[in-house]
C-alpha cells in the first residue's frame, strides 16, 4: 500500500484510541468526576493535530484525485468542506469541556450529547475515508502523483507533530492509570 495511505490509516487507529478513551471515561454521563487533566489533553491533541497534519494530506490526495478522476471525486463529496464541519463540531465539544472546567451551568445530558455528536461524526467521516476515499485514490492516482505528495510532504515539517504524540502518550498513560485506579478501589 502506497507510504502515505499507511500513515493516514495508522493516524485514525490513533484518533480512534483517542474517542475510545474519551467514551471510556464516559466523560459527563456519569455522576464521578472525570480525569479533566486527560480530557483537556485528548481535546488539545484534536485541536491540534487533524487540522495541521491529518487533514492536509488528505486535501491534497483529494486535490490529485479532482484531477486524475473528477467523477469519483465528486461521489466523495467536499472532503475539506467536511473537515471544516469537523473542526466546528471539534470546537463546540472543547468549549463545552471549558465550561464545564469553569464551573458554568451547563446540563450534563447537553454536554455529554456534545461529546457523542463529536465522536460520532468523527467515526463516520474515517468509515468513509478508509471505505471509500482512501480505495478510490489507490486505484486513480498513479505513481508520481504519489511522488508528488510524498515530495510536498517532506517540506513541511510539522512543528506539533511531536507535541501531539506527546499528548496521545500523556493520555494514555494518565487513562492507563485511571483505570488500575478503578480497579484497585
Ligand atoms: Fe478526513
Ligand atoms: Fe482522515
């Protein structure tokens, strides 16, 4: 499988861990209080890591995809379109954990129907991604398209890449310890 779709499906399987955590810690449906320090972390990491990594691979595979094939780019629909919603839908669920932390009145069923919107969108958006986009682009692009990207890619050099595994491992050490916690009380 070409380089780049193996990074992009490796980084789902790492957003995926992320809202597995997030459920896990069944953020606000519950009536203990959550590890915010880990919520916080996990909204950080997706505020920062989709919009400045993932998403722009994706743009430009889509981009080379409009041109090799522009009928199958368009069943696809408006892939940045669609991360733009995913951004806002992101935005909402970290204020919403902001004004929780800050203590203002917020129901819990509305925060916790927030959170679920969120990580629902963001599941079927990679079902579509890894089901129908990532399989359309194998079979248009041709090899130096994929040249192309792996070129542009190794320009930009992505400053949070490192801060961004830092907090996936923050996380998961923290909710690591959260739930031997939990299995000690
Ligand atoms: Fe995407
Ligand atoms: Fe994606």
């Amino acid at each position: 499988m070409t380089y780049v779709i193996e990074v992009l499906r490796q980084e789902h399987r790492n957003i995926e861990k992320l809202l597995r955590v997030l459920e896990h810690l069944g953020v606000f449906d519950r009536g203990d209080r959550p590890n915010y320090e880990v919520v916080v972390g996990i909204f950080d990491y997706f505020k920062d890591y989709p919009d400045s990594c993932h998403h722009p691979k994706e743009d430009m595979i889509f981009n080379k995809l409009k041109s090799r094939n522009p009928a199958a780019a368009a069943k696809i629909g408006d892939l940045r379109i669609e991360h733009v919603e995913e951004a806002s839908r992101l935005r909402r669920a970290a204020q919403a954990v902001e004004r929780v932390l800050a203590d203002q009145d917020l129901l819990r069923e509305t925060v916790d129907e927030i959170i679920r919107d969120f990580i629902e969108h963001e599941r079927q958006h990679m079902k579509m991604e890894e089901q129908i986009f990532f399989p359309t682009a194998l079979k248009a692009l041709r090899s130096k398209d994929w040249a192309d990207i792996a070129l542009k890619l190794a320009d930009r050099r992505d400053p949070t890449a490192g801060m961004a595994r830092w907090t996936l491992r923050r996380g998961h050490v923290s909710v690591g310890n959260q739930i031997s916690k939990r299995r000690r009380a």
